[in-house]
C-alpha cells in the first residue's frame, strides 16, 4: 500500500523559518531509517504557501489566486511511502521527530490504488496509466 505521508504547515514554516541544524541532522537519520526499509519512495519540504499559487476552477473559468493563503490545512512537507498497512505507516509516523518540536501534526493518506476505480477504469484507461507510468520512470532515471 502507497500512503502519502502529510507534515502540515504551522506559523513558522509558514513564515519561511527553515528547520535548525539538530532537526535537519534527526529528520536525515529518519529518513536514512525509511531507505534502508525500503519505505520510502519520495519526499521533500515545501515552501511557504507566499511562494505558491492557487488555481480556482469554476466550470470552464480559471482564476489564479496568488499566495500566501490561510494557515489552517497548509502542507509543509511530505513523503510517499510503501508500507504494508496503515497500521505499519502510523507506527512509522510515531518514530518520527517532531515536526517543529512544540505542536505539530502528520497525517496519513493511501492513495488510490487501480482496483479502487472498479469497472471505470478499463483495459484501455489501465494501459494508459501503465505507459504513463513507464515514461515517467524513464524521464527519472529509473
């Protein structure tokens, strides 16, 4: 099971304070961990939500609204994993460091998997994901 791992944005990270030379050093051990289970598959910290920009849809209209945004479910970082449950994520989760060592929160989502779309996802829609797939390792170095 592929479950994406959430590190969500507080007033610091938010403000741009990047993390202090202990938690990068913890936050590298960690991930050493994840690697070397076979865990991870990918991760990364993400800028400040002033950084970014939001695209609003409204049938065939868009509108770009700058950031930064509100606070409340801002994602300051994630990782994607490959576990085995969500129990075995959450254990994971536990044996992380803090976040931002006061208050801070992680949330797990697993993806949505093929046999998940049921009848919708066809042969033909399946062969699509797969050559997709393919071309993306491929343009990674994989």
């Amino acid at each position: 099971m592929r479950v994406m791992v959430i590190v969500k944005a507080d007033k610091d990270s938010e403000a741009g304070v990047m993390p202090s030379e202990q938690l990068l050093a913890e936050m590298g051990a960690y991930n050493e961990e994840l690697v070397k289970a076979g865990i991870m598959l990918d991760g990364d910290g993400l800028k400040p939500s002033s950084a970014g920009a939001r695209v609003r849809f409204s049938g065939p209209d868009r509108t770009v609204v700058p950031g930064p945004f509100p606070e409340a479910g801002l994602v300051a970082g994630y990782w994607v994993w490959q576990v085995d449950s969500l129990d075995d994520a959450i254990a994971w989760v536990k044996r992380c460091p803090n976040p931002t060592g006061i208050e801070s929160e992680i949330e797990i989502r697993p993806f949505v998997e093929a046999a998940d779309f049921g009848e919708a996802f066809t042969p033909e829609l399946r062969e699509q994901e797969d050559r997709l797939r393919e071309q993306v390792a491929t343009q990674r170095g994989n």
